[in-house]
C-alpha cells in the first residue's frame, strides 16, 4: 500500500488555486516534490501533510482539522518568490521546500466520521481509537523515512496526535519538546469514555506527550502557554508528578502574555543550552493552532490565547538554534469551509516564516 499521496498538480504543472501573474513568479508555479526519500537533500524542507484527524474525536473534539490541508497548500501557492540576484527582500527562488504529499488516512477517516454522533460511547470511543492506532503506524512508517534523509520534516495538518508520531518517528531519549499549546497533552492513557478501562493504549489527541513519556523518548519538555483552567486533574497529575523524572519547562498563559517576546527568547535561550551541551539532543518544535486567538481550532476552547504573531516568530527564530528542529508540527488547525479564509492566512504566514528562517541561516 501506498502510504504517501501525491498532490495533484495542474496542467501546466502548477499547485490547484495558483494564480499565476506576469511580473513574477508564485510558489505554486515552482514549487518541488520528490518520490523518493532518497532524492532529498540534507537541507531541503520536505513537507507531509495529514489528512486523517480521527485522534481529535477520539478526545471528543471537534471535526475538521483532517481537511486543513487544503488551507497550506492554498497558502503557500500563492506567495511569492524572487530571483536570487533581488537579495533577501523575501523567498528567493529555488525555496528549500520540497513537497512529498498527503499521509493516506481518508479510508480511516471515513470510519470515523460514521462514528461521530456516538464518539461518547464506550465501544465508538474504543473503536476510534483503533483506528487512530492504525493511521499511527502509517504516519510514522513515513515520518521515519523523511527525517533519516533530511535536517528538518515540516509536518502540518491533522490532530494533535501527531506528536507522539513524530517523536516515535524520532526515537530518541534525547529528544526537546518544544511546544506552544493551552493544553498539556498529557491526558492518561486510558479509554477517553471510560478512564478506568486500563486494559491498552487508548491513543487520542490527549494523550500523545504521556504515551512518549511512557516510552522514554523526551528528554526535555518545554511547553509555553499552559492554561490549567483548560487541563484536567490527569494531566496536571502525569506532567508535575508521575513524569517529574523529566525536566519540564513551563510557562503559563498568563505570564506568557506580559511580555511574550521575552518569555519565547528565555526559553530558546535554555532549549540552545541543552544543544550545546548534548549534541544528540533534537526538537521537535509542535505548535497547536488553538493557543493562537482567532485561528479556528478542532479543540473546545473556552479561553483566550495570544496573537498569531508569536507563532510567525517562533516559526522563524527556531532555526537560529544550534540545530534546526527535526520536526516542525503545527496540529489541530481548523479546516471546515467556513475557516478556509483565516485558515489559509494562517498556513501562508506560517510557512512564509519557516522559509524565511531557514533562508536566512542557510
């Protein structure tokens, strides 16, 4: 089976929703793929995209985000790119970008959806997580191939499963999660619908960090922006004590909002540190999409977050560490045909950041 979809082009060769204009060039018009793992070069940014968000239902979530691929690639179609010879105004062509396609999951994502309305059920609940399961080995089974050939995977779109993915994908005790997400991921992991059915690994959106933890791949964990009014009793319990044997680095909501750029600074200063002191260690950057205000999000959150800006910042300040991040993740972004608009603002600003960064060091 073919785990990797292609992402179909136009005629002319062009990303869908290009729109091509005399005067320059988009990066839709240029952009490129590759096949084959092996075809990559060691400072490419290949790009994998989900299209499988059962694990946000499996957390009794909201659907969506399994479609906001399409918001990334509208996004980065149309962004421009100039001839080196312009300086560094903006992208300059060829970008570092290579395309690799979408992870198949809509056969699983199918089931799902046909589960929806009883995603409260204890037999509904155990099956989507089954499925979850299953999409899981898909998603690292590529995930593996990618980062042994590249510095850094960008792997976008899909629910905030995708962290435990990317960290087994990783497979290292010597792994930094850097993370910006209202929610601590840390959830048991136990069945959603029935938290005393301990019987196996119920995986979900909830409870990605925890099952890495279980299996010994974080060796440090930084986590901006956690609003314990948005955490459960389990996480607050399996992050500060059940896991204190893993340093832990957080920085609430509230005193990320006072002065956001200080706060981001002190951290990457800390996550550097550690990179200079442990050559193994690796990040895996994983922004969710719910921390930032007015970007819709598969989670039902109820409070606020802070500016898009940040995201933008970080995107592009996380390749000044002594080493790129393995693996840039953004999650639960919302893809619902009402969202596309904002979505696919975000996605573009997004992506335009992580070119940028990775230009501007290469």
């Amino acid at each position: 089976m073919n785990l990797l979809k292609a992402i179909v082009t136009t005629e002319e060769g062009f990303l869908p929703e290009t729109d091509p204009q005399r005067g320059g060039k988009k990066l839709g018009e240029v952009v490129r793929t590759f096949q084959n793992f092996h075809q990559l070069k060691q400072n490419d940014l290949p790009l994998l995209l989900e299209e499988y968000a059962g694990d946000v239902i499996g957390n009794f979530g909201l659907p969506g985000a399994e479609n906001s691929w399409n918001a990334y690639l509208r996004g980065l179609a149309n962004l421009q790119v100039h001839p080196p010879h312009l300086g560094s105004f903006g992208l300059t062509e060829p970008t570092a970008l290579v395309l690799g396609g979408i992870i198949y999951g809509s056969d699983l994502q199918q089931k799902v959806n046909r589960l929806i309305p009883a995603k409260r059920d204890i037999n509904a609940n155990r099956q989507i997580c089954e499925i979850t399961t299953e999409y899981g080995y898909r998603a690292i089974d590529v995930l593996k191939k990618c980062v042994e050939n590249s510095k850094t995977v960008l792997y976008l779109g899909g629910g905030d499963r995708g962290i435990y993915q990317a960290g087994k994908a990783l497979d290292s005790s010597h792994t930094i999660l850097l993370r910006v997400d209202r929610h601590m991921d840390e959830r048991s992991t136990s069945l959603r619908a029935d938290p005393y059915d301990v019987s196996d690994t119920y995986p979900h959106s909830g409870n990605g960090v925890t099952q890495l933890k279980q299996e010994g791949l974080v060796g440090h964990d930084f986590l901006l922006g956690v609003d314990f009014a948005a955490n459960n009793v389990q996480c607050v319990h399996n992050s500060l004590k059940l896991y204190s044997n893993i340093p832990l680095s957080l920085v609430t909501i509230d005193i990320l909002r006072q002065d956001e750029r200080d706060e981001i600074d002190k951290v990457f200063d800390d996550v550097s540190e550690i990179m200079h002191m442990n050559p193994r260690a690796r990040v895996l950057l994983n922004l969710d999409a719910d921390t930032f205000n007015g970007i819709p999000s598969s989670a039902k959150t109820y409070t606020a977050g802070i500016d898009p800006k940040w995201a933008y910042y970080i995107l592009r300040k996380c390749f000044s560490l002594p080493r790129p991040p393995a693996v840039i993740r953004i999650a639960e972004l919302g893809g619902n045909i009402e969202d596309l608009p904002v979505a696919t603002e975000f996605a573009a600003q997004c992506i335009r950041s992580i070119l940028l960064g990775h230009q501007e060091t290469s």
